[in-house]
C-alpha cells in the first residue's frame, strides 16, 4: 500500500439488517492517510453501522468497501486478521476486561501478536505514562473512573500504533474538559499519522476543533470540509 492508497474507500455501499429496510444507502467517502475525521448525526443515524463496517464486524448489502487497498468483499479469510491488526477501535463502553489490570489490558493487542515480553512492558508502561496513568497501572478496572477507563480504551486501542483508528463516542461518559483532553490524545496519534475516525454528538467540540465531518443523515452520507482551530488544545494535556 502506497502513501497515495486511501486507507478506506467506500463506494454506493448500503447496509441492512435481516429483511429490514437499509440503515445505510449510497454512501460514498475517501479517506486519507493520514487524515482526521469526526463522524456526526442524529441517534440511531447509523453512526455505528458505519464504522462497523469500517472494523469489518460486519459486511455491506451491496457496494465495495476497500481497506488499505484491499476489497473486504473478496479478500480471503487468512487475509481478514492481518487487516483488522491495521485497524484500533475505541468502544462506547469500554469493554475492558474486569479480571486484568490496565496493564494487561492495554498490553493484550500485543501479547495476541507475539510481541517479547521485555518489549510489551516498555512500550505499555510509556502510553500509560502518555495518557496519565502511571499511577493506576495495577489498579483493575472496577475500581476506575469512567475518564480513566476511556483512557485504558484508548491506551489499547492504540498500542500497536494502527493505521485506522476509530472511536465511538469517546466523551461521552466525561465532562467537557476531560473530553477535550482525550482529543488531545487522538490529536497527537493523528501527528504520528494514524487516520482517526471520531463519532461524537458533541457539535460544539466538532465546532472547535475543526476537522473535515461525515454527517450521516436519513441514512445518506455528505462530508464537509473542516476549518482547523489550531492551537486549540494547548494547555489541555
């Protein structure tokens, strides 16, 4: 994949559940490596349907979905785990596991992946030092604020620096300034060159900070231009 490749490309795709009507119709987008997006619309717009399809937890109706130059409608399936490594995912709620400290947690991408356990402790205890959480290493994630454990979220969906990183609603459970201070995290990922997709109902944050927006609605997709704030978030680390 060259630096030319949009990491994802969608064309016409739409999405249905069972015999239901589609949730998703015609929609059609790019994106850049290297790019940052937010992802807006009303509840039950199909935000979520879209990303999916994004991590490839699900498949399209119909329309051709490439990730990373790859079409997902034809690629095999020893092909599937090797795109889904490229791709970090911030869930809505978390789903931490209960029974492992934020260490472990955040290190599972790479133990699944092999990676020498000298190696694992270095690079998990420099992101949890990144994202303010030296201090609550050990701690499981029961005893953690709702910020912390959106940190620990993010803290693994990106230890293995992937390519495509996407959140779903990662402010929602946080106050404003929290909030802002968990862009700041995708902000300096995106520096690295990770292209972020960010599903937020949050407008006023969307406003701020500036970048391009695909606004789901009535199940159609537009994408905006954005007018970057720079700047912005400087003293919020």
């Amino acid at each position: 994949m060259d630096s030319k490749t949009p990491i994802a490309r969608f064309e016409n795709v739409g999405l249905r559940y069972g015999l239901g009507p589609e949730v998703l119709q015609d929609v059609s987008f790019s994106l850049k490596p290297g790019s940052f997006h937010f992802l807006v619309g009303p509840s039950g717009a199909g935000k979520s349907s879209l990303l999916k399809l994004m991590y490839l937890a699900m498949r399209p109706s119909r329309g051709l979905v490439h990730l990373f130059g790859h079409d997902i409608q034809t690629a095999t399936r020893d092909e599937l785990p090797a795109l889904r490594r490229s791709i970090g995912v911030v869930f809505q709620d978390y789903r931490l596991l209960d029974h492992l400290s934020t260490f472990d947690n955040v290190a599972l991408p790479l133990r699944v992946a092999n990676v020498k356990e000298q190696d694992i402790k270095r690079h998990v205890e420099e992101l949890l030092a990144w994202v303010g959480l030296k201090d609550h290493m050990h701690a499981r994630p029961p005893t953690l604020s709702g910020g912390q454990k959106q940190r620990v979220s993010i803290a693994r969906a990106v230890i293995s620096r992937p390519k495509l990183l996407m959140a779903d609603e990662p402010t929602g459970n946080v106050d404003d300034r929290m909030g802002f201070r968990l862009m700041h995290l995708f902000e300096e990922l995106n520096k690295l060159g990770t292209t972020i997709v960010v599903a937020t109902h949050n407008e006023a944050m969307v406003t701020k900070l500036g970048h391009p927006v695909m606004r789901i609605q009535s199940g159609g997709l537009t994408v905006t231009p954005g007018a970057r704030a720079e700047g912005l978030l400087q003293g919020l680390s």
